[in-house]
C-alpha cells in the first residue's frame, strides 16, 4: 500500500532556501514536495493555465468543467487541491464559486525550484 504524505498546513506562502543553494530541511523538503504533488495531475496544470490567463476576477467551477468537458464534482476535486496547496484562491458570489491563481504562491514555489529562473 502506497505510503500517503501527512496532511500539513500549505495555505501560508511558500518560504524557504532555494533547493540549489543546498540540502533542505525535512519540514522544507515535505512543503515543496506536497505542493508540487498537487501539481502534478495534467488535469490540475491544464486549470492552472486556465486560470492564469483568465479574467482576473476569478473564474466559476461550472465554467471550468465546461471548458474542460469535465464533470463539476471533478473539477471541484481538482481545485480543491489545488487550493489546500495554496495555489488558488476562492472567493464566494452569490451561490457561486470564483477561483484564482495565488501568483505569489505559484512564484514562490518555482523560485524555491530555481531561483534563477524568469528574472
């Protein structure tokens, strides 16, 4: 049975030492790796870039699953992840739904991986 990472706080942006400026700490190395777990789905990278070229209010669950031919629950799923890795925010209108790439997260997260990348 595969063995699951434990459940840890990943809303707060992501803040540690680059991974090239040395070996890492545990605690650093289960953040990075925990956010980078919520990434790694084709599913979850195709919202991401979604989101990021959306408008900047956020875009509706129901308009994601529809755009990505996708049930609601599945994409709910999906964003939920994402959102639990501090990637997305959300914000309720009405009944519905708006959610919205955290950029300061996503470029703390690529900064921690290379620090020297998109300067």
């Amino acid at each position: 049975m595969p063995k699951s990472l434990p459940m840890i706080d990943l809303t707060a942006t992501l803040c540690c030492a680059p991974v090239a400026s040395g070996v890492i700490s545990d605690d650093d190395a289960l953040a990075v790796a925990l956010r980078l777990k919520a990434v790694a789905d084709p599913v979850r990278v195709k919202l991401l870039s979604l989101l990021l070229v959306s408008d900047i209010d956020g875009v509706r669950n129901s308009d994601l699953a529809r755009h990505l031919e996708l049930s609601d629950a599945t994409i709910s799923h999906h964003l939920g992840q994402l959102h639990r890795a501090g990637l997305l925010t959300r914000s309720r209108r009405g009944t519905s739904i708006y959610y919205r790439v955290d950029r300061n997260s996503l470029a703390a997260l690529v900064r921690v991986i290379d620090p020297d990348c998109c300067l």
